[in-house]
C-alpha cells in the first residue's frame, strides 16, 4: 500500500507533536552549528514553545501527515521584513520523513495558500551551512537573493542565514 501525505492545519492538541519535531529537527540541522550548551536550551526551548503558539490560535501553522503520523510542520504569514510579501518562519521535518515527499507535500500546502492570502511572492531565511537545507528549497524554487544576516542564538559564533524567495504558483 502507498504511503498517504495528508495537511491539516494545527489544533489545540498539537504542541507536543509541534515540539517534539521542532527540538528533534533543529537539534540535527541546527545543533552542529552551536556551541553544546546552547543546541541543548535550544532543543529544549524548541520542545516547550508550541503549547502557547497553538493556544493563541496556531493561524498559519500547517501539519504534515505520512500514514496519518504527524511528521513536518510549517508556520508561514506576512513577512515581518518585507511588505506584502509572504514569509515561511518556520519549516521543519522530523529526520524520520526525510526524502519520503512529506516536506515537498507540505511546501505546495503552504504555498497555495499563500497565494489564496493574495501573495505573489514568499519568502524565508535558513542557514548559510545547511546543505540539505538549501538543496531543498532550490529545488522546490527558491533562489537565494543575496542578502544574509547573522543570528545569535547565544553562546557560541553567530550564524550565517540566507535568504531566499520564489514568486507563488498561480499568481
């Protein structure tokens, strides 16, 4: 039997699930980029936060499903740098999903309904030394459009982010 992606938007009951994929996914993206102490508070971090976002309406927060298991989130709205412009200011999969089509399922989730918002453009920040990541969005249709800037996440180097946009389908 095939496997089924299915996307649903958040509810009240998603903060562990939205926890649990956040500090699992930021911790191997992310965590090699950090000092031990600050990847550690931030998986932690990660894995509490969800409760209170979902709580003050979880709006724009989506859920990807493989066989019904909850396995990539995205939380996306305007930007907060660019009017009139989309932004996705979160993307995570669970390592568990990874190369199943889960996160591309979700992707054209979030940008049809950026477009349905009225958006013609979205874009997002990830940082410079992820491959994958970069790779990912490339090939979903993103281009990195030359700016960067640094992000402190503590303790430790600052860390390189790109971004990168892509015009909404159907717009």
């Amino acid at each position: 039997m095939p496997d089924v992606i299915t996307v649903r938007p958040a509810g009240p009951g998603d903060g562990d699930v939205l926890g649990e994929i956040h500090a699992v996914s930021w911790g191997v993206s992310h965590g090699p980029f950090c000092a031990p102490g600050v990847a550690a508070a931030g998986v932690e971090e990660r894995r509490g936060k969800w409760h209170g976002v979902v709580a003050e309406g979880g709006e724009g927060i989506l859920l990807a499903c493989l066989n019904g298991r909850v396995g990539a989130f995205a939380r996306f709205g305007g930007s907060t740098s660019r009017a009139g412009v989309a932004e996705i200011h979160t993307f995570f999969a669970h390592p568990d999903v990874w190369g199943k089509g889960v996160a591309r399922v979700l992707l054209m989730a979030v940008l049809e309904r950026a477009r349905d918002a009225g958006y013609g453009e979205v874009h997002l920040w990830t940082l410079r030394d992820s491959a994958q990541a970069r790779r990912f969005y490339a090939k979903n249709g993103f281009a990195e459009t030359g700016r960067t800037h640094d992000h402190d996440f503590g303790e430790g180097p600052l860390l390189a982010l790109v971004e990168l946009e892509r015009a909404v389908p159907g717009r």
